[in-house]
C-alpha cells in the first residue's frame, strides 16, 4: 500500500510535472534550443532557466517564506530559513542537449534542526522522457511511482555494479586523481562502473537496487539532495567518505553489505592525492 503523501510533497510533485511538460516539448526539438557555454562540458539551456523559474514560483506560491538553493539561481530568501527547497531543473543537462533521455528534475525540501544542523526530510526524482518518478519521504519509505522501493540485498563484491561520475575539465586535479584510483582499484573486482551523467538518477537507481552503489566527489548539494533521501529510505546507507552522513561536496552511498567497502576504498584513494 503507497503511504499517502504530505502536503510538501503534493506541491512537490505540481511544481515537478509542470516543468517537465515544458522540458519535454523542449527536449523534442533539442536541435533548436538557445545554448550557452559556461565552460568546459557546462552547458546552461534555456530550458535550465525556464524550469527552474517555474519550480521556483510554484513552491514559493505555495509556501512564501521558504529558502531556496537552486542550481542556476544560486542562494535566496530568509537566511533565518527554517525550511528550504533544494532544486535541480534539469540534472543532466549535456544528456538532455544531445537527446539522450537519462535526465531529470529533482526536488529536496530541507528542515533546519537545532545548533544550525538541518536535515531532508522529502526528495523527489523525475525523470521525464522514461516516464519514471521516485520519490521519498523521511520515516515513510523511498517510491518508484506506487513501488516500493529496496536497495540491492547483493553481498558479494564481485558481482557488484557501481555508478559515478567521470571527472571533466574543471573538475579539480585533486578530485581527477582520487577517481583513477578508485576506478583502478575496483575495475579488476567488480561487475563493472557505469557513468551515465544524472547524478540523482544515479543515486534512485541505486535506492532501486538497478546500482549496488555510487560515489563521486566534488558533487553539488543540489544534484544528490533528493538521492540521498531515496536511497536512505530504500534501506541503503549515504556518507562522505570518511563516514559523516552530513554531504559536503563528496558522496558514497550504497547497500549495506557494500557500504564500508566502497566508502573505504575513496576514501583512501581522496588522502593519498596531493594537495591541488
């Protein structure tokens, strides 16, 4: 049985599908989209800033007085916020601008918590073009539309399939190291590495149990806000890499036979790089 959703997340769920109707029509004549470089592999469409300002004004309607932390628009409202809407309109970009489907919105709400901790309390991922949206709530569970969803139950490594990111031009050198690392010292181990550029599809496949993990470093809040949520409620486990459960730049999550394993391993891998 599908819990019934909170009013957060019903106005969650509005602000999502309307963006995506506009995305996808955009998405269908991608050849025709304005585009501007920012640099190296960092393409902002207008379909980026068309999204965001329509969940924007969505969520603000609906509950004026929230802070944001939006991809494109940066930092605003109250800084005495006591709830505030984390944003990613369009996480995978480049995937979406060479008409590859794997992209989605995701949507956080995060709860401010004494001694200025803070927490996310409900996420949603809504990937469009393969008609599939995860959502979760804290203490309710983790959904794929009206499924239930768990992370892997694998336990041998071998047979473990990871998900991350590829570093790129500006990723930082410290960053580019630690991954060859990691991906040298897994690749002889495991069923294989996959890179399919969404970081928050990458984290609710892995609260899907299609992943066994992902990890990746130098990440933004507003890419893997919603994934954590998922892949916590899904029974799996998400940390940096030296074990702390608040992510600051730096992300590891995965099934909890597979967790410290791989959590170890980047970890290891971020010490023994050089300074930048």
């Amino acid at each position: 049985m599908v819990p019934r959703r909170s009013a957060h997340m019903t106005i969650m769920v509005a602000a999502a599908q309307k963006a995506a109707k506009r995305l996808i029509r955009d998405f269908n004549e991608v050849e025709h989209l304005q585009v501007s470089i920012k640099g190296p592999s960092d393409f902002v469409s207008q379909a980026d800033l068309r999204a965001e300002q329509s969940i924007r004004e969505d969520l603000d309607r609906a509950r004026p007085g929230y802070g944001f932390l939006m991809e494109e628009s940066g930092v605003s409202g109250s800084a005495n916020w006591a709830w505030r809407w984390i944003v990613d309109p369009l996480d995978g970009t480049t995937n979406f601008l060479h008409a590859i489907p794997n992209w989605a919105i995701s949507i956080a709400l995060e709860k401010r918590l004494p001694e200025g901790q803070s927490e996310i309390v409900a996420g949603l991922v809504y990937a469009p073009a393969l008609d599939e949206f995860y959502w979760a709530e804290k203490g309710v569970g983790a959904y794929l539309n009206d499924k239930r969803l768990r992370v892997s139950a694998r336990r041998d490594w071998s047979t473990g399939l990871f998900a991350t990111g590829i570093p790129f031009a500006r990723t930082a050198p410290r960053n580019r190291l630690a991954f060859a690392r990691v991906l040298g010292a897994m690749m002889p181990e495991v069923a294989g590495v996959r890179r399919f550029g969404a970081a928050a599809l990458d984290l609710a496949w892995t609260a899907a149990g299609r992943y066994d993990g992902y990890w990746e470093l130098g990440i933004n809040k507003w890419d893997v806000a919603a994934g954590e949520l998922l892949v916590r409620e899904a029974g799996g486990f998400v940390t940096d890499p030296a074990g702390h459960e608040h992510i600051e730049g730096d992300i590891v999550a995965a099934n909890p036979h597979f967790h410290a394993r791989l959590r170890e391993m980047v970890e290891a891998a971020r010490d023994t790089n050089p300074a930048d």
